[in-house]
C-alpha cells in the first residue's frame, strides 16, 4: 500500500497577523454584518410569506360575505320592487284625497240608484264626466234628477244614451255636468 501522504493546509487569510490589521478588522466585521443581514432579510421573507396564507384567508372569507350580501339583496330586490311600487300608489292615492275629484266622485256615486252603475268618471276643467249602466231608463233619469239636485253641480246634460252593444237589455249613458265654482 502507499504511504499515505500528509497534506498540510494552506490558510490564505492568516488569523494572526490578518486580524491586527485594518484590513482584516473590516473584512471581519463586515462578514459578520452581512451574516445578520441576511438572517434578518430571510426571516422578513419568510414573515411575508407565512402572512400570505392569512391574507388569502381573510380575502376568501371577505369574498364569501360579499357573495352572501350580494344573494340577499338579489332576494331582497323583488320585494324592495313591489313596495316601492304601493308606497307610490299610496301617495296617489293620497294625493287624491286631497283634491276636489274625490269630493265630487264622492257626492255622484253617492246620488246613484240602485240599478245604475259607473264604468268610468273623470274632471276635465270644472265639468264631471259620468259613463255608465242601468237596466231601465228611469233610473237614469232618477240619477239625472239627483245631479241637478245637489248645488254642487248645474247644466247637467245626457249627452249619450244607447243599447249597450255586448248586452242589449242594458242601456249606456253618459251625461256631463259643470261644477259649480263659489
């Protein structure tokens, strides 16, 4: 067998001599400094990376509630819808109240026989326009005579009368009346 031969060992920075030196204390301190920077800086990456699994966590659950909120007010949208749509129909109707109309629909069908009904009434600049039904004629001259003889309204005129075309025992009529202005 060979010998086996000594290897000697070559330090190309002596410790002794290297170290005294200006040049060896700053080479010293600066290995030793960047040794802890780069301790330091790993462990921010690795801080940064740990918190990024708490982030995506707290992301997907904001997601989530947002998606929830989101599914409530789509359910939430049609009610939403048909309320507002009654609450403005109840502002009409409240508007209604208060103008003349009401007052003076209030007071025609109020003077209505019994066999007379109304199909539509409407106020067009102070007269009153009454179409309606009634299974004989006296009945609608009764009506007439009732009109003319409240003081809310003159010149009560029937200004149609025929033979309702879908039920010829029934006679249509429209009669127009002024109200009367104090």
């Amino acid at each position: 067998m060979a010998a086996l031969k000594k290897t000697k060992q070559i330090n190309l920075l002596p410790s002794v001599e290297f170290k005294g030196s200006i040049a060896g204390r700053v080479l010293s301190w600066l290995l030793g400094t960047f040794r802890y920077i780069v301790i330091i800086t790993e462990l921010f990456v690795m801080i940064a990376f740990l918190s990024r699994f708490w982030l995506d966590a707290q992301s997907n659950d904001l997601n989530e509630q947002i998606d929830q909120k989101k599914a409530i007010l789509g359910a939430s949208a049609e009610f939403e819808g048909e309320f507002r749509k009654a609450q403005s129909q109840l502002n009409i109707i409240a508007q209604m109240q208060e103008e003349p109309i009401t007052t003076n629909l209030n007071t025609t069908s109020s003077l209505l026989p019994s066999d007379v009904r109304l199909s539509s009434f409407s106020i067009v600049e102070n007269e009153i326009k009454a179409q309606g039904v009634s299974a004989n004629e006296r009945s609608i001259a009764q009506y007439i005579a009732n009109l003319e003889s409240v003081n809310d309204f003159e010149n009560v005129k029937l200004t149609q009368l025929g033979a309702k075309p879908d039920d010829p025992a029934l006679f249509e009529f429209i009669i127009r009346a002024k109200i009367k202005t104090n």
